[in-house]
C-alpha cells in the first residue's frame, strides 16, 4: 500500500510527516533514491501524457463532428445553394464577355431573372469550361459548393449528361447539385 500510495498520489511521509525515501536513502543508499525519483518522473509524466491525451482526442472528435454537422447544414441549405447559382451566374456571364465578341457591348442585367434567362441560352465548350475552371471566382464558388477537387480534372464530361459536347446552364447546375458533399447510396445505386 505504501508503494503504491508514493508512486500514484505522491503521499510519501511517514506519520510524523518525513519522507519516507528520506529513511529509505539512509538505511539502504542513494541508488534506492534514484530509483524512486526516476519512478516519479515517469509516473509523472506518463499520467499527464495520458491526460493530455484524452483531451486532445476529445477536442479533435468534437471538432470532427462540428465540422460534418456544419458540412450537412451547409448541403442541406437551398437558399445557400441558390446564391451560389446567382453567383455562377455572374461569373459565366462575365466569362461570356470574353468569349462572344457581340456580347461586350450587351449590358449585364441587373435584374437577376434576366440574368438567368439570358445566361441559359449560353453554351459552354470544353474550352470555355477549362476557362471557368481556371477562373478563381468559380472555383471557390464550387469549393463553397463542396465539390470535390478530385471530381473537377473530368468534370465537363461528368457534368455533360447529353454527351453533346456543350453545357448549357441547366446541365451545369443540375450537376453540380448531383455532386455536392461525398458520394451518397442513392448517388452510385444512379449510376
């Protein structure tokens, strides 16, 4: 009991209040000493190793799962989605600018279903796509979205259900939808 009392709770006195290693050192030698401080020092440090450790690992779970909770938030959010489609919607438009040279001097909406209609008659190549893709405006428009940085090397043949060859801007929402967060059941039994 005595041992085990010094070594776990650090209680190490006699009754009378003196150490016992102190009496341990005199009757038996140093190296009894050394023994025990080497013991507490590992006991010591060994205890708070495995608090330490099941904190962080508490800290990190809870963080894990604040940050899926807000991931599922964030997929389940329509109007979070519909805002980043009026944002896409500008950055095609602007893209288009370049694109068509008769469509510089067409003024932007500024009404954003006008905005919409005159962005769905747009056909996307995959040369414009590459454009879009490059464009760090659409990019963090579909790293907001959740879409995987994986799924864009191929997206356009991906996101061109049609196999035509283009995407309008129907084709191009309607997949991005599709592809937002992880793979789901109901996403491979689609395939």
């Amino acid at each position: 009991f005595t041992v085990f009392r010094c070594i776990v709770a650090a209680e190490c006195t006699e009754f009378s209040g003196r150490p016992i290693f102190l009496s341990v050192v005199e009757r038996f030698g140093w190296a009894y000493g050394l023994i025990y401080g080497v013991t507490m020092a590992f006991m010591t440090f060994g205890l708070f190793n495995v608090i330490v450790a099941i904190y962080v690992e508490n800290v990190v779970a809870a963080a894990k799962d604040a940050e899926r909770l807000n991931r599922r938030v964030r997929l389940r959010d329509d109007l979070f989605f519909a805002s980043k489609t009026v944002e896409m919607v500008h950055v095609i438009w602007d893209c288009n600018a370049k694109w068509d040279i008769g469509a510089e001097g067409i003024a932007k909406p500024q009404n954003t279903a006008d905005l919409f209609s005159l962005t769905s008659g747009i056909k996307i190549t995959p040369e414009r796509f590459e454009e879009l893709v490059a464009n760090p405006r659409f990019n963090k428009i579909l790293e907001d979205l959740d879409v995987a940085d994986e799924d864009r090397v191929s997206l356009f043949q991906t996101l061109d259900s049609d196999q035509s060859g283009s995407l309008d801007f129907e084709e191009l929402v309607d997949g991005i939808s599709k592809l937002r967060g992880d793979a789901r059941r109901s996403d491979i039994v689609e395939l």
